[in-house]
C-alpha cells in the first residue's frame, strides 16, 4: 500500500486513524493529563458565559485560538462537563492525523514511494513522552497541523511558480494561525521566509510576511490589542526569566531530550548516520532550518517541559525518511519495528501512570461541591492546578486562575522561592482585588477559598497579602489531605482589603500624575 507513490489516500488515513487511536487510547482514561487542560477547560466554560472576552474574563499567557476551540466545542456538544472532554480527546487525535497527512505529503514529494513512513513514525513518536505530556490535547497537538501546513504550502511554491505568490500567502496565514495557537510556532517562519526567498526574492516576502502578520493583528483587535500584545507578547518577560537554578535546568532538559530521544531513537540514528556518511544535503537545507527553529521554539524561556518537544518531531521524521530512502529502504522495517516496540513500551507505560494527584482533586472537588451546597459560586483556587475549579463546576472569581500568575511563581522556574509581588495597573494581584471589587458591586464575592498550595515556596503563610486575607476574611471548613477549604466570613472586610490593595497598584500612576501637574513638561 506504502510502495508505491499512488497509494490510497482512503488506505493511508485509516492507517493512520488507526495508529493514533491507539497510542493514543490511555487518553481517554482520565479527566485531565497535566494542569494546562485543566487551565483550557475552565477557560472555555467562562468564554461560554454572557461577557466572556479573552484576557478580561479569563487571562492566559498563550494565544487565544485554542481556548476558543475549547469554548466552541463545549458549546457545540453542550457543556456536560467531564463527558464534553472525551470530545476534544477525539478531536486530538483526529489533530494527529492531520499532521501525520500533512507531514506524509511533505516526505511524498522530496522522497515518492517511502512518504507514508514519516507520517507512521510521527504518529509513533508522538506518544513517546511522559504520558502527562503525550497523551495530553496540548497546545503542541494543534499547533503542528498548522506548522506542517505552512511548510507544505511554502515547498509547494517552488514546484508550481506559476501559483507560488498565493500558495505562499497561505504559508503565512498557516504560520500566523500556528502562532496564534501557541507563541513559539512563530519560528515556523524561518524556513517559510527562506523558501519565500529562494524562489521570488523580495516578491516572496513581500507576500509571506504581510499574509503572516495580518491575522495575527486581526485576532489581536478582536480580542483587545493591548492585552493580547501583553499577556501574549510583552508581559511574560517575567516567566521566560524564572529560571531556576541551572542543575535544575540541565535535569529537565537532558532528562525530557533523553526520553524524546529514544522514543524515536531509529530516526535519530538514522538521521545521524547518513548525515555522517554524506553531510547534509543541499535540498534538505529548508527541513535542516525548521528542525533549527522548532529547536529553538524548545528553548525558549529554558523550561523545557516534555510537551515542548513534539514541535521537533515533523522535520525529525522526515529527515529520516529522506536518510531511509537514500539508502534504499534497506532498514525501513527496523526502524518502524524499534519505535513501534518504544512507543507500545510508553503505552502500557500510559495505562499504568500513577493517578495520585488527580484522585486527589476529585475529592477536593466533591468538597467544594459540599461547600457551596451544590450551586455554582465565584471561588479562589490557589494552587497551580485550575482543574478543581472545572471539576467542582464553580466559577473563578478572578480571571487569573492560578497562583502561579498572583505571586510569580513559575512551574518550570524557581522552585523554592517567589519573587516579591509587584504592585502596579498591570499586576495581577491588582488586577485580582479589581475583580473582587466587580464581583462585590455585583452582590456577589468569592465565596471559597481553597488552599491547594501545601509545601509550595508560594504557601499563603509565606506572601503577607494573601495571609492577610485568608487569615482576618475567611474561617477553615474542611480538609482534604494537605488541601484546605475556607469560607468567607467578612464581605466588608474583604471589599476593604481589596480596594486597598487597588489603591497600592494605582499609587505610582497618582504620584506620577500629580508630578505631571504641579511641573509640566513643555508642549
């Protein structure tokens, strides 16, 4: 079926189908993988309510177009909770395929008749990570379509110069709508805007740089510029630069690197032999760029989760098809025989995962639910998992949902401290005493205030202002394990602290302002 150039797409893609089901199939085993999906579903259901607006109602330090797809879904199928999510877990895997297609067109057209490996081996290698990371529907599941798209659409250009300005348009919208999923896709760009160049010049990028930044701007007005450019762009200098020590670095990047290694070992030595035999061929130069830039989309911030990887795996398995092909497909079952042994290894690996921490949530979630007696109520999560709050069915009384944003706390950086908090119009300690004075104007207030913080550098025993509140504003309720549940007890109080906290935030634009009066500048 795979020998020849005019296999069956139909064949192909239930090949396919099949593939990703399967090692994807531990997916459907839990609720949530990692704390990101727990962050989007609870940033869907909020999208879905009556002033649901993207960095107003809830914040996020990615781009909007996930979030949204989320929200869309649970309003498409109806927002039932927990059922709704084996929904996007198909929708993830229907994602893989589409990548796995995408990536096969590529390889078919440098390489004929061995295209459908490269997409058998994505598919293989992409549950080859820690589950958390493999089996979750991450933002680098719906980034890859577009990135491989954009690539496809630019190499496109090259064989069909009569439609190259169009087909390069799209490589740019493709790569825009990459980005807009999540920032580090923008590096998709460099081999586009090199085969852009390649093939016309200054017309190239003229066409591809414009097709690229335009719906970025568009998606950017939509939502609001300044907090899109902010929370997306600007705003997480913050994030990138809690680091953590470098041991800590070094153990989670060679670790992660040496667990995405050898889940796809046969490409790598595959790539690395025919490279050291024959150097690095002239026409794989734009696939040796893409690989260079989705390496540097890795690095960035230096954090260097597991998940980050996946943005690799495309030019990876081509270049190892390419290095199969010329070589004869002497070793093409070897190579997809090893990863299929890796990747049934991080399956059962997958069914056998802990689920310590999840188990762990379901209770808090329960009670939650018995302390707000059942009904929906605006509650303070401080933790860094945001899926108690869509597990419990409450509503966020902040739209910053996790204590990571209010206290500096970064999961890939320092982890045993926090930086001191920042009072200014963009802090989101600021911005979360605004959101309580909204809720209380309202007749409403956070009702709820649960602690999920324990032995966390960012505990509120340890940062005075959230010490201050939970200890003169709320009363204990109950426990679970080491997560503590406690219930407003001072609405005045609470509405106080908060306009106070307000108050610091807006001191430095006051004082400046008041500067601005009583000396000001020449016009």
């Amino acid at each position: 079926m795979w020998d020849t150039p005019q296999a069956s797409w139909t064949r192909v893609i239930l090949l396919f189908l099949a593939v990703a089901t399967i090692t994807h199939l531990p997916a459907f085993s839990r609720t949530f993988w990692n704390p990101d999906e727990g962050f989007l579903a609870t940033q869907a259901r909020a999208l879905n309510t009556e002033d649901g607006q993207f960095y107003q109602i809830i914040v996020d330090r990615k781009p909007p177009l996930l979030p949204y797809l989320y929200a869309w879904v649970f309003k498409l199928f109806g927002d039932h909770g927990l059922s709704t999510v084996v929904v996007i877990r198909a929708l993830a895997i229907v994602v893989h395929v589409i990548t796995a297609v995408l990536i096969t067109q590529i390889a078919k057209r440098r390489f004929g008749r061995h295209g459908v490996w490269a997409g058998l081996l994505y598919l293989l290698g992409s549950a080859g990570m820690a589950p958390e990371d493999s089996q979750a529907a991450s933002f680098e599941v719906f980034m890859l379509p577009w990135t491989c798209a954009a690539f496809l659409l630019a190499d496109s250009a090259r064989r069909r110069r009569a439609r190259a300005v169009p087909l390069l348009a799209g490589a740019g919208v493709a790569a825009a709508l990459a980005t807009l999923t999540k920032q580090t896709a923008g590096v998709t760009m460099l081999p586009v805007m090199w085969r852009a160049w390649k093939d016309k010049r200054w017309k190239g990028l003229a066409t591809v740089i414009p097709a690229f930044a335009l719906p970025i701007l568009g998606v950017a007005l939509w939502v609001g510029f300044g907090d899109f450019f902010f929370w997306v762009f600007t705003g997480n200098s913050e994030y990138l630069t809690s680091l953590g020590s470098f041991s800590t670095i070094m153990a989670r990047l060679w670790g992660n690197l040496g667990i995405f290694s050898g889940a796809s070992a046969a490409a790598f030595l595959a790539i690395m032999y025919m490279t050291a035999r024959n150097g690095i061929f002239k026409a794989d130069a734009d696939l040796w760029l893409w690989l260079a830039g989705a390496a540097i989309g890795v690095s960035s911030g230096f954090h260097f989760f597991g998940h980050y990887f996946l943005q690799m795996l495309p030019p990876i398995v081509i270049l190892a098809t390419g290095a199969l092909h010329r070589n004869g497909s002497r070793l093409r079952w070897t190579m997809l025989g090893v990863t299929a042994i890796t990747a049934t290894l991080f399956l059962t690996l997958a069914f056998t995962w802990p689920r310590t921490n999840k188990e762990h949530n379901w209770e808090v979630a329960q009670a939650v639910q018995k302390a707000a007696d059942g009904r929906a109520l605006p509650i303070i999560v401080w933790g860094m998992d945001p899926s108690i709050y869509f597990m419990s069915g409450q509503i966020p009384a902040s739209r910053f949902i996790t204590a990571g944003f209010l206290s500096g706390f970064a999961g890939g950086g320092e982890q045993d401290k926090v930086p001191e908090i920042v009072y200014d119009p963009n802090s989101p300690m600021v911005g979360m005493a605004q959101d309580f004075l909204n809720l209380l104007r309202k007749g409403q207030a956070p009702k709820l205030f649960v602690d999920d913080s324990w032995g966390k550098p960012y505990q509120p025993k340890d940062i005075a202002v959230i010490d201050d509140l939970l200890t003169n504003y709320y009363t204990f309720v109950r426990g679970v394990d080491h997560t503590f549940v406690y219930e407003l007890k001072d609405r005045d109080g609470l509405r106080v602290w908060a306009q106070t906290i307000v108050d610091k935030g807006m001191q430095d634009v006051w004082n400046k302002n008041q500067w601005d009066f009583i000396n000001p500048g020449d016009d």
